[in-house]
C-alpha cells in the first residue's frame, strides 16, 4: 500500500482535489460541492482523498457527526458515512477497506458510540456487502435503502430512519418540484437537464436547494439529497438522466395541454448532412453493407422530393417521406405525400413526438398543394400504425392480403390513392425456388435477405435476387404491398411480419420444408 496515501483534506486543499470522477476544478459540479465542503468542515465534516502516486486521485470516503449528517437518520454520538468509493479499475486491491478503517479509527479517538452508513442495491450507493463483511449489520430497512451500524459501545441505541414524507409532499403538491442539495457534484447537471427536458414537456420546474443537514433530513427517501416532487408525489428520490425523467413522466397522466405543448427538436437529414446525422436506422452500424447501400439510395432520392426528419438525441424517433410518383410501396398515389416508415422507439415513446412528427409531413403536403398524406399500415411490426393513423383523421382506403391496409388523409375532395394490385398473377412470374424482390430501401434488408439464401442453400432450394432500382419497378414487379421487399416461394409470397422474421417465415413454409 505504498503507493496510496489517505489525505485529510480542508477549506486549504480541497480545490485541487478531484471526486466522483470530477477533476475539472472550473466545472460547476466541481465548484458547487467545493463550495459545499468549505461550509461543512466547520461542522466537523471530514472529507478524504485516497492518492496514487501514479494515478492521483482514485478514491474518497466522506462522513460527518450523526446531528451534522445529509441523511434521514436519527444518529446522534455516530459519524454516518455519507459516501464511499474508490474508481473502477483500483477496486478490488482493499482499498475500500483501507478508507474505511480510517473512518473507524476517528470514531475511537472521537469516542463515538460506532459509524452508521446508508447502503443502496442501486449503483448510486455503495453496497452493503462491503459493509458487513467489515462487521457492520443491517438495523432498517427501507428499500432498496438499507441503514447499516458498528457500533464502538454495546449499549449505545441503533440509530433509525426518521424518513417523514407527509409534510413535505403537502408543502409541494401542484407541479413539478426538484429537491436537490450540492453535496453531489453529479447533481446540478442532473438539475439543469432534467429542468430542460420538463419544460420541453410544457411545465416550468420549481427547483429547490437543500442547503443544510436539517433540510436534508426532511427529504422523503432515505438517500436524503434529492428528490424529484409531481404534484404532491414522490416520482424519482435519486439523481435520474432526462431520459429516464421523461420515461417517467410520461406514464403520469399529464394533463392534455401540457402534451400538446411537446416541441421536440426535429434535425432535417439532407444530401450535405446525411452521413454526418446518419438516418436513424444502423445509427450503430456505419460500415456494414446494408448502411452503405441506404445511404447511396437515400443519396439518389433526394433529388425526387423524399425527406427524412429525425428527434434530436435523446430522444429517438424518425419519419421518411416522399411525393406518390416516387413512393417505394405498391400503391398508385400521385399528388399524395407518402410515408414510407415513422418509428419512436423505447423511451421517446408515449410523448406525442409521433405525432409531432407526423404532423412535419402533413404541413410539407400542404404547402406543396397536395391531395393529402398516405401510409401504408399493416399488423406487423414495422407498419403497425392502424390506430394511430385513425386518431389523427386517416381512413381506410383499399386493402390487400393478408391483413394490410392503405390508409390515407385527404386535404379536400380528391380521388382515393389505391393499390397496386395483381399480386397472385405477380408472385406466378417467380414459379421456381425461392425468389428475393429487394431495394436498399431498408438497411436490414442485406442480413434478411443473406439469412434467407443461406436457408435455401441448406435446405437445397434453387435461389435468386432481384433487384428494385426504381419506384416503377416497385409497383410494377412487386407482388406484395410493401414493395420494397417480398419473398416468393414457388410461385406464393411468404407473408412475414418483420425482416427479421423472413428466415423463420420461409422454415414454416410447406414449400420451405
């Protein structure tokens, strides 16, 4: 342990010191905790910095007399640990417990009845494993929160949570409130995001510094330094991203105004800065052959009117679109916008940002004068829009086997947008083997469509590509309303629900078998 040194730090020294992985000085999680620590040293507060000689600063404990302690505890004659760590790479060389002995080592010189420490199952705290294989046990439980004790005196009374939430939730129950105090450098840039990402959600935060023990200790959760307040409920009582924030608020039944003042950043993908933004799809992927072959698709599109539109980051969601004359589907559209695909995906959805994307389309129609919006919709997964389409004024237009609908929202009165059709007569021009209409519409093509020739490879079925290049050939060759990819089996299209699921499509098969 030659290389680690503990050092005690003061109002002196603390400013050249990192913690939590802040080791920028100017950044303003960095300062506020600083300026935190300053007030705090004279209420007997110690905050140590575990030094390498090589890595400099790798670790800290903090912890503070049980009637000075950021924590819901009733402690009184305890130091109460308010954090522990050490960083990623250094752990497991007993380092932990060399901070730890040096908390003990204060207890007894102070006499104290023991230490008390506030563990999480979370990652936000440190565990309680650690703790009790030191010899500390558990005395309350409140989870995932647990209040673990060594005591230094036997008869010395456990110390309790006073957690008390009645008084404060009534103090703060219209809005949004955020309780936070300095004590974490993480959290004023928890503050200001979540702050942001809730008036994008159309309510103006009310936020809250916790600016001392006792303030702390009224705090609804043990954790004692933040907490997030919706009108007179507990909604978050730990530090969250703006995305989880947003998870969150979005299964609380937001009053419909506040929904619809939702303006999402929206980026416009164009020729200049398509492979700069991506296109949604594969964002992870770049240099696999489906990426590439969108991106030179895409590329020559441009040029015919199609439109892409993306939700900036962190919020994640798409929505392509094209005049009808140049519609990658099996549908005669023209004068109509149509939408080739809309995707909100994971946390994004249930914030009206679909609809918000939607709506860029169908002002895009208006204002080049067309006839309306379609959209081809079906009950698989990636066309599984029916319903949301029928909210927002669409109808039902034509249908196509097996269960696919055209559904269209006109502007005025104009002629209905229609299918394609012909599709039995289509899928008997490709009576051998299995056969693969594809475009570079869709990046998930190249896999879907490599999976199915190797099946076909193994099970000894004759197999061949064709290639769409252009929207007539889509309507004119396609035998399915998607267009832009179909599977043909001896002559009968495979009905798949997704790309992924084509392979598992063609095993089924009887003509696969």
């Amino acid at each position: 342990m030659t290389d680690y040194e503990i050092v005690d730090t003061n109002a002196e020294n603390i400013s050249s010191c990192s913690f939590c992985g802040y080791k920028d000085a100017n950044s303003l999680g960095h300062r506020r905790k600083t300026d935190w620590l300053k007030e705090r040293y004279a209420e007997g507060l110690r905050f140590k910095v575990l030094r390498s000689q090589r890595f400099g600063d790798i670790g800290m404990i903090e912890y503070a007399l049980g009637n000075h302690a950021w924590r819901p505890v009733e402690a009184e004659g305890y130091l109460v640990i308010h954090c522990l760590m050490v960083n990623g790479k250094h752990k497991g060389k007993g380092l932990g417990t060399l901070l730890l002995d040096s908390c003990l080592r204060d207890a007894r010189k102070s006499q104290c009845r023991g230490v008390a420490v506030v563990t999480s199952s979370d990652s936000l705290m440190a565990r309680s494993d650690f703790f009790i294989k030191a010899g500390f046990v558990s005395v309350e439980c409140s989870p995932p929160y647990e209040l673990l004790v060594k005591k230094l005196k036997r008869a010395a009374p456990d110390p309790r949570f006073i957690v008390k939430k009645e008084r404060l939730l009534k103090r703060h129950k219209k809005g949004l409130t955020i309780l936070a105090a300095d004590q974490c450098p993480m959290v004023p840039k928890c503050v200001a995001d979540i702050a942001k990402m809730s008036r994008a959600l159309g309510l103006e935060p009310k936020v809250v510094r916790v600016r001392s023990a006792k303030a702390s200790r009224e705090l609804p959760t043990p954790y004692g330094m933040f907490s997030i307040l919706y009108d007179g409920k507990l909604i978050a009582g730990r530090p969250v991203s703006a995305r989880r924030f947003s998870s969150i608020m979005s299964k609380i039944q937001l009053k419909p105004e506040a929904i619809a003042r939702v303006k999402p950043e929206i980026i416009d993908v164009l020729p200049e800065n398509v492979e700069q933004t991506g296109f949604f799809c594969h964002m992870s992927k770049r240099k696999t052959e489906g990426w590439k072959r969108k991106l030179l698709w895409l590329k020559a599109r441009f040029a015919e009117g199609l439109k892409i539109k993306m939700l900036r980051l962190p919020e994640r969601g798409f929505i392509e679109y094209v005049p009808g004359e140049y519609a990658w589907r099996a549908i005669r559209a023209k004068g109509y916008m149509v939408i080739h695909c809309l995707w909100v995906v994971g946390r994004s959805r249930g914030k009206g940002l679909a609809s918000a994307l939607l709506e860029e389309c169908i002002q895009d129609a208006k204002r080049a004068g067309m006839k309306g919006v379609a959209m081809v919709a079906s009950e698989g997964r990636y066309m599984k829009w029916k319903k949301f389409l029928l909210k927002h004024g669409f109808e039902t237009v034509d249908t196509a086997p097996p269960s696919i609908e055209l559904m269209a929202l006109k502007f005025g009165q104009a002629p209905s947008p229609s299918f394609a059709k012909g599709w039995e007569k289509k899928a008997r021009r490709y009576s051998k083997g299995l056969v693969i209409l594809r475009s570079d519409q869709c990046p998930y093509f190249e896999d879907a469509t490599q999976a199915l020739l190797e099946t076909a490879e193994k099970k000894g079925i004759p197999s061949r590509v064709i290639g769409l290049s252009t929207a007539k050939e889509v309507r004119a060759l396609a035998p399915s309303p998607y267009g832009v990819m179909s599977v043909v089996l001896d002559g009968r299209v495979i009905p798949f629900p997704s790309h992924y699921q084509a392979r598992e499509a063609l095993l089924k098969h009887p003509g696969g078998k």
